[in-house]
C-alpha cells in the first residue's frame, strides 16, 4: 500500500485500516453508559431501537444488535457501509445500514435513542448544517427520545492547541504508529475547522503501509453546539457529561470528552 500521495482513496474508503488504526476500547462500557443514559433521562418509555449517525464500522450499533436491541446506521461513504454490513453479517447480526448525509436525512423508522460518537459531529462545519442535521434527527426519533452527540474535548482554540496525537497498533501479523495532526495543520481561526494531517506507518502481514490523509473536522466549542441546540427549538439540553457515562459530569478541567444528552421536544 505505498503509493505516491494523491493516488490513495480517502481514509474512509479504505475501512479496515480506519478500523484498525481508529478502533476504540470500551465499547462495552460505553453502550452500557448510553443504555443508562437512557433510564435515566427517558425512563417513561423502554429502549428498544438506536440510530448511530456518522457510524464508519459502526461498532457501538452492533454491540446493541448484539443485546438485542434493534439498531439503523447512517454513513455517507459506501465502502464504509458495505464494511458495516459485512461485520454484521459475518457475526449473524441484523443491522440495518443506510448510505446517506446527515446534514439532512431520510430512513425508515423511528428510534428511542440516536447517538454519534468519537467527535464525528466535527464533520459538520457550519451551523445551517448542525441545525439541518438536528432537525433531520428530530424527525426520526420517537416521542421524548435522546440523542447523544459525544465531542472532544479541550476544542481547538488557537494554533497553540494544535497537538499532535500518536499511538501504536500492535496486534498479530500488524504494527502501525498513527500520527494524527501536527501543529503545522491548516486552521480557520474563526469556524475553528482544522484540515488534520494523518499518517499511518507501519507493517501488516509482511506488507508495508505508509499512508497519508487529511480530515476536515471542525472544533466545536460547548457555547457553539449549545446556540444551535437552543436556537433549533426541537431538543433540550438534559445532560452535559465528561464521558459516554451519566455518572461522569462534565468538568471543563479535567474531562477528555463534551458529551450532551438532548431530549427531543414535541
Ligand atoms: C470518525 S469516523 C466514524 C466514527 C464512529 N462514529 C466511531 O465511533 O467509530 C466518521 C465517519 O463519518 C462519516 N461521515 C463523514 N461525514 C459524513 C456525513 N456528512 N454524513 C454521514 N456520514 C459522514 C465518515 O464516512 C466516517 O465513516
């Protein structure tokens, strides 16, 4: 997989190395979190369906399939639902998968809980698209349901906040260092969007990787999500954590994560 820069498909449509570079720990935990989320700030009405939104593998989604909850996706990039499906499939679970923009979306069905997780709420850049977005989840979700949006956090505020993060991958027959941005990376100052350097290095199965991309996230800052949300009138504000978990309060020194619970208003 060495090929001169340009020629590489986007990171996300190579979804196994987005996979094995990006998987999180935890997700057990974390849908333990959610399902308390849920008790917790909607405990008139049962949990039987989530929508993960922005889903890449789509991890979180197939754990609650697999707890027997039933669970929809949405992604905009078809390799990575196709990737998606095919987890499902290969662990006999039901999973319906659907390819489409959040910015504004139409699936069958409505869920209890929706969620997008791992800062991709960053995907949407300006707030005409975060209240098309909002306005889209609204629609579908079921009377009184949540939707969780899990963001980093500290946001990027100024060139002085552009870190860059690295970690190692090592598992069988795989070995990759991941870099991901660098200090150097194009920032807009006033929408708080960072182009985010990413270089994965490494060896699988005797096979040199070294791969590069870029990803447009934007930062978003607690006050900028809460004007949208607020000013979007179809969700209140229940909850604002530090961590996918309702014990975990969100404190602005020490929390790793932004995590809002919204309820959805009729
Ligand atoms: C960071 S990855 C997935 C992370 C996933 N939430 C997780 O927890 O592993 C972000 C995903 O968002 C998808 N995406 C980006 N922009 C999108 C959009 N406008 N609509 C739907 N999906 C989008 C990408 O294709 C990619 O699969």
């Amino acid at each position: 997989m060495v090929k001169p820069f340009g020629l590489m498909p986007k990171l996300y449509e190579i979804p196994f190395l987005y996979d094995l570079a990006f998987r999180r720990t935890g997700i057990g935990p974390h849908v333990d979190g959610l399902i308390e989320c849920h008790k917790r700030f909607r405990h008139n009405h049962p949990l039987r369906s989530v929508l993960e939104l922005a889903a890449g593998p789509s991890r979180h989604a197939l754990e609650f399939v697999s707890r027997n909850y039933n669970a929809a996706v949405v992604d905009n990039c078809t390799e990575m639902c196709r990737y998606a499906a095919a987890l499902a499939k290969e662990n006999e679970l039901t999973l319906n998968v659907f390819l489409a923009n959040m910015r504004d979306y139409t699936i069958p069905n409505k869920y209890d809980l929706a969620m997008i997780l791992l800062n991709s709420i960053g995907h949407l850049h300006t707030a005409s698209d975060l209240r098309s977005h909002l306005f889209a989840t609204w629609r579908h979700l079921n009377e009184d349901g949540l939707y969780v949006i899990e963001a980093h956090f500290p946001n990027w505020v100024d060139r002085t906040s552009l870190k860059r993060s690295s970690w190692l991958v090592e598992m069988k027959d795989l070995r990759l260092r991941v870099d991901f941005g660098t200090p150097d990376d194009d920032f807009d100052l006033d929408m708080l969007i960072r182009k985010v350097e990413l270089h994965i290095l490494g060896d699988l199965r005797g096979e040199e990787i070294d791969y590069q991309d870029y990803l447009i996230l934007r930062s978003w800052s607690a006050s900028a999500l809460e004007s949208v949300i607020v000013e979007s009138e179809v969700f209140e504000i229940v909850a604002k954590l530090g961590a996918l978990n309702p014990d975990i309060p969100f404190d602005p020194q020490e929390s790793m994560r932004l995590v809002y619970v919204l309820r959805r208003l009729e």
